[in-house]
C-alpha cells in the first residue's frame, strides 16, 4: 500500500507541467477551515464538497491503473464526507487532504 500511496505522490509530482495556471483546492487548507465553512449557511461549500469527491475520484482511477479493485464501489460518497469530517472535527489543527488521505488508508486496508 505504501508503494502505491508513493507511486501515486510521484506520478501527480512529475506529471505537473510548470505552467503559470492557477488551481484552486483544498490542498493546504486546515480541518478548521472545513469545519467553520460546512456549518456557515450563507456558504456554498458543495464546492470544497466536489473537490474532495474529484480527488477520491483520482486516487481510485490511480488504484485501477495499477490493477487495483475499485476501492470505493461500495461507499456511498456522503459516508466519505462524513467520515473526513470526523476526522476534521477531531482533528481541527491537521489540514483536510490529511483527512482524506486518513480515509483512503482505511478503506484501501480492508
């Protein structure tokens, strides 16, 4: 698994051109962050909501690349959600993509 998540870090790295182009994530962004937005109703955070679900998404195609099963087939993605807002909410200090990288782990070492 170790190899994978290594695999996966390096591939993202080397395949990035330097290009001047701009991307806007979450990369960066602390759980407090995430906890603060979610529960202001005056935000739209399907946003952040569609990031996070845009990641997933490319970590599994990563999996499936490397002959991997479909890791998340049988996750609904608002238990995902839910699951790195726990983290986030438990974990105020550490930044989302910790949490998302927390969930993946536990889904991919069943």
């Amino acid at each position: 698994m170790k190899r994978i998540v290594t695999a996966l870090t390096l591939s993202i790295a080397l395949a990035t051109p330097a290009t001047a182009y701009q991307f806007r994530g979450i990369t960066g962004m602390e759980c407090d962050f995430l906890n603060a937005y979610h529960t202001d109703e005056t935000k739209d955070w399907s946003a952040v909501k569609q990031w996070i679900y845009g990641y997933l998404s490319g970590i599994n195609t990563t999996f499936e690349s490397f002959g991997h099963e479909d890791a998340f087939s049988q996750i609904h993605f608002d238990a995902a959600y839910r699951n790195i807002r726990r983290y986030c909410e438990a974990n105020p200090d550490k930044q989302i993509i910790e949490g998302v990288h927390e969930f993946v782990r536990e889904v991919t070492s069943k």
